[in-house]
C-alpha cells in the first residue's frame, strides 16, 4: 500500500483548512436529503452516537428492555425511575429517551445526483423511526440440514412481516456477506432468501446433533486395533480443536465487520443470529482466563468483539436452528455397531454427552443474550415465531446515557447496574463493559493497524459507516493533471481531537482508495493512501466543526471502468468509514474538465 504521510504544523494546517472552505481543493458540501444530513454540514444528533468518543470522555449508552410479569412491554416509565451504577456507584444520567415502533414510513435513500456527479458516501440514510434488525444465517457454525430449517423459517416469518418493519439479511460462510441490505419490502427479502440454498461448512467437523464425524468408515473403527484406534481418535479430536479454532476467529472477525458496519446506524440494532452452535461466550467479564481448547486464549479478541457490538449498540438473539432437537445417537449418519457402541463408547454415555453438549450451547446463548441486552430462544421447532418474537421484544426499549464518574481507562470490566422504583418489572440490559482507552488503537502493532484497513477496503467485506464521511471522485483530466482524485468531507464530530496545554488540537486520520477492474474484482490494481495529521489553532477549529475535515487521494489511471473502495480513519480510536464508488474513465479523458467540486445546493 502506497502511504504518503502529511503532518501539518499549525501555519499549514491553518491555510489547509482556510483553503478547503475557500473551495479550491475538496468538494463542496452536497445538499443533503431531508431524511439524512450530510456530512458536510456535520449537524450533531440527539445525543453523542457510539461513533462519537472522546480520547478524554466516554458517553456509555445503556438500551433497556422493560417487561411485566406476562411479558408485556412497560411503556410509561420515567428518567427518574431508572438508577444506573457502574461497580455500585451511582452515575448521573446525561441521556434519557423511549423508543417504541411508530406507524410512520421508513424513508427512502436518496436518489444520485442528476448531474451526473461522483459523489458518494457512507451516512445511514434509513431513517425507520424504530430499532433496525439484522437476521445473520449462519453456514459456518451450522450443518447443511439445519439450514434447510433456517431458509424455511426466514420464508415462514416473511409471510406475516409487519409493516415498516427493517431488516437487512447478512449469511456467514467463509466470512461475512451482506444478502440485502435494510429494506421494510417482504418481497424483496422473500427473493433474497429463497436464493439462499444453503452450503457445507468445512469447518463444521461435527454433525448436527454434536458427535464428531467418524474419519474412517462405519465399521471399520471397532476392527482395528486399540492402539490404532486410540491414535485415530487423537487425530480426530485434534482436528475438531483446529476447526473449531478456524471457526472461532472467523465467527470474531463476522462480528467485528458487522459492527463496524452498523455503528452509524443510530438506535438499537437487534442481531438476530441463527445458528446450530455458538463457538464463544461474546461477552467475558475478564480477560485474563484461558481457554479450554487447547489452552488457547481467546478472551482479549473476544472481550474487543464485545465491547466494539455494545458500543455500537448492538443486542445479540440467538436463535437454536436444530429447534426441539432429540438425542442423535439414533441418527443413521453416525457410526454404531451391532452392540449400539460408537467411536467415541458406549451408548449412554454418549447420549449423556450429547445432553453436556446441548446445556452448554445454551448456556453460551443465554450469557450472549443477557451480557448484550438480547434474549436466547432453543427448543422452539417455530423458528418463525421466535424470528417475531425476538423483533417484537427488541422494538420497545429505553435508552440511559451517562459520563463515568471513573475516567481511569486501565482496561478492567466495569459491571453496569440498571435499578427501578417500580416493582413487578423485569428488566434487560448488557451487563457492561471494557474500559479500554479510546487510544489503545493507536498503541498496537503498527502491521496489525495496518491489517485492519487493508482489511476495510477489501470489496468482499461490508461497507463501514463508524467514521462518516463524503466523497467527490474526479476522473482524470487536462485539470487534475490526468490525474483522478478523491476529495474527502470526513464528519469533524467523529475525530479524535485531543487539546493540548497550549490551546491547540491535534488529529491524526487517513484516507484511502484501491481501485479494482471491473472485469476482475477480485484483483485490485492500485491502493492510494494519505495520512493527515498536526494541530489546528482555536479559529480553524472552529471552522473544521462547522465543516468538514478534508483528506484528499490521487493517483493516475488508464483508460476503462473501474470499482473504487474508498476508506478513511481515525488512527487514534481506529475508527473506520468505507464506501464504495464507480468511475469511468474514456480514451480522450485528458481533454475532459470536469468540475472539481458537486453543485452547491
């Protein structure tokens, strides 16, 4: 990746910023549609979104679902009934809020600019007025059978949608995909899913019922000798530890995309998983543990899964796709003998290993839910009724903001208390949280920062939208030196600025763009990256807020049509923002003169 840093000292950052307003450089603010502010004119929301953390404050966003004894959502409540402690201590609410679905229709995204013009971005433009849902099929964790089941409920619980009701369909397999993006049309997901026919996962060295896949034929285990089979039954179990560890960073690193690409989305985001086995507990209360697999200690990057899903307000519901699943001792795909012995012994002990197998996932469903503010459902054959059930429970809710009062960031968890004056009332919440500093992205490895990008503005992963921001690309032209160039609006409210003892703040963010043919987009053919960093005085502050933070990318390019990822972040918090845009470029572009910024509103 070529990466050309620019460090501004204060003069240059000064004329920098006084040069962007002055529109010589970087596009114009665009209009924005009426449904979604742009960028450019970076209007603050409500309150401070999870995209928005201070390197010396942290807003900690609580949602909190309220039942009655039958279930029944608790609608009246007030900021004054709600006592929140963090290790016990009471802290100040700063935010209060009741969500609840509305009648009102889901706005459409905008249209592309009639002009022509190759301006693009990442901003949430649907706006549903109610908590989003993202149904994830997972193919990874889940056998082929058990997806049939999962198609057939999606397809099932589509027929009775309720109106207005968003949804975006993602599917893990060898990684994450986006199906459809969020949309209120049943039509639209109905296609989706049904051109949904599943796939083997070979990761999955288990069967649907939990007993490891025999390596050798039926039969022919019991005539070998012991010591062969004793090494056969190692080698099998080992290969069940490295797949299940395959599965385990694949299953993070889903969680992580999906994160990074719903934390824009203001509100609650309920993640509806489907799956037959949850490799992990995605919430750990310490990361100091190891794991039971082979010693292999997957609580740092779990506990970052975590905290990264509630910080993007994120509530997990795990959904059991085996459904009121029986003993599979008696399944004809597993290996028994005349005497009902398997591999792995004797019929009751393994009909008492399946039942271990069985209370385990569960256990590891419910601590999903009730660590995220969710809610697990297992031994339920409707699994269209739990898909209604877990989208009704996650639609009405309270959202409790507050400062912690404790502002040293050593990385401990911190346990979150939600109390009420009523009583009678059930209440779900995450249970905390990590307080890691919001600068700790900058203190790792500089290949593994570097990683995460690279990783960013791959075409195969989900657009980002936790840094916001806009983009004009310009092809090249007699203008731009045939050149193109990207100009970035990058949201100011989602930086990192930090002040320092002489009055100055100081960021330090990239962007970056790699082009891909259309012809082969699995091949990319050029990366372009800028650093941007220095200090910006108190009057180009005060104006990049009232604005936008520029970046800008160039690089020459031959003649054809191409796909752009474009990317920015915050190298601070490790933000990132990503979108992607087309370009044309003809054989006579040189002649061309495009304008350099979109058409002012």
């Amino acid at each position: 990746m070529s990466n050309k840093a620019v460090m501004l000292t204060l003069t240059a950052a000064v004329a920098f910023a006084m040069a962007c307003f002055a529109q010589q450089s970087a596009p114009a603010p665009v209009a924005p549609p009426k449904d979604a502010p742009a960028v450019a004119q970076a209007q603050q929301p409500a309150y401070e979104t999870s995209t928005v953390l201070k390197v010396k404050s942290r807003l900690v966003v609580v949602d909190v679902v309220a039942r009655d004894g039958k279930g029944v959502a608790i609608t009246d409540l007030k900021q004054e009934d709600f006592t929140v402690l963090e290790d016990g201590k009471e802290q100040k609410l700063r935010i209060f809020s009741f969500q609840h679905p509305d009648d009102s229709v889901a706005a459409a995204p905008p249209q592309a600019p009639a002009n022509g013009m190759n301006v693009v971005d990442n901003l949430p433009h649907f706006q549903a007025g109610r908590a989003l849902n993202v149904v994830l099929l997972d193919a990874l964790n889940t056998s082929r059978l058990n997806q049939v089941s999962m198609r057939q409920a999606m397809i099932k619980f589509l027929e009775t949608l309720p109106a207005n009701e968003p949804i975006a369909v993602y599917l893990l397999s060898d990684r994450i995909h986006l199906l459809q993006d969020f949309t209120t049309d049943p039509a639209v997901l109905k296609n989706v899913v049904r051109s949904f026919k599943g796939s083997n996962s070979p990761l999955l060295t288990v069967s649907a019922d939990g007993s490891p896949i025999a390596p050798v034929l039926p039969g022919v285990a019991q005539s070998l000798p012991p010591q062969m089979a004793a090494q056969i039954k190692e080698f099998q179990d080992q290969m069940t530890v490295d797949a299940t560890d395959q599965r385990v960073q694949a299953t993070l690193a889903a969680l992580n995309t999906l994160s990074r690409t719903l934390s824009g989305y203001p509100g609650r985001k309920n993640l509806i998983w489907l799956s037959e086995t949850f490799p992990f507990d995605v919430m750990l209360t310490s990361i100091s543990g190891r794991s039971s697999l082979n010693s292999r200690n997957y609580s740092p990057a779990i506990a970052r899964t975590g905290n990264m899903l509630s910080d993007s307000q994120v509530a997990i519901y795990p959904l059991d796709a085996r459904g009121l699943a029986g003993t599979g001792i008696f399944n004809v795909a597993n290996e028994v003998n005349q005497n009902g012995a398997t591999l792995r012994g004797s019929m009751g002990s393994q009909m008492d290993r399946e039942s271990d197998d069985r209370m385990a996932a569960h256990g590891t469903m419910n601590d999903l839910a009730d660590r995220t503010g969710g809610r697990a459902f297992y031994n339920r054959n409707d699994l269209d009724g739990a898909l209604r059930d877990s989208i009704t429970d996650g639609s009405t809710y309270y959202t409790l903001g507050y400062y912690p009062e404790n502002k040293d960031w050593n990385g401990g968890f911190r346990n979150i208390q939600v109390k009420l004056k009523r009583g009678g009332v059930k209440l779900r919440y995450r249970i905390g949280y990590f307080a890691v500093d919001t600068a700790a992205f900058a203190k790792l490895n500089p290949k593994q920062q570097d990683q995460e990008f690279d990783d960013a503005l791959s075409l195969n992963v989900p657009i980002s939208t936790a840094l916001p921001f806009q983009a004009l690309v310009m092809p090249p032209s007699a203008k731009t030196q045939n050149k193109m160039i990207v100009n970035y609006h990058v949201d100011p409210h989602a930086l990192s600025f930090e002040a320092s003892n002489d009055g100055l703040q100081a960021v330090n963010m990239e962007c970056a763009v790699r082009v891909f043919p259309k012809k082969n987009l699995d091949m990319p053919i050029a990366t372009e990256a800028q650093k941007m960093g220095g200090a910006l005085n108190a009057d180009a502050y005060a104006k990049i807020m009232k604005g936008f933070f520029p970046c800008r990318d160039q690089l020459a390019l031959q003649p054809g049509d191409y796909l752009l990822r474009l990317g920015v972040r915050d190298n601070v918090t490790g933000l990132i923002g990503t979108a992607n845009a087309s370009l044309t470029i003809p054989a006579d572009s040189s002649s061309a003169n495009p304008p350099t910024t979109p058409p002012k509103p």
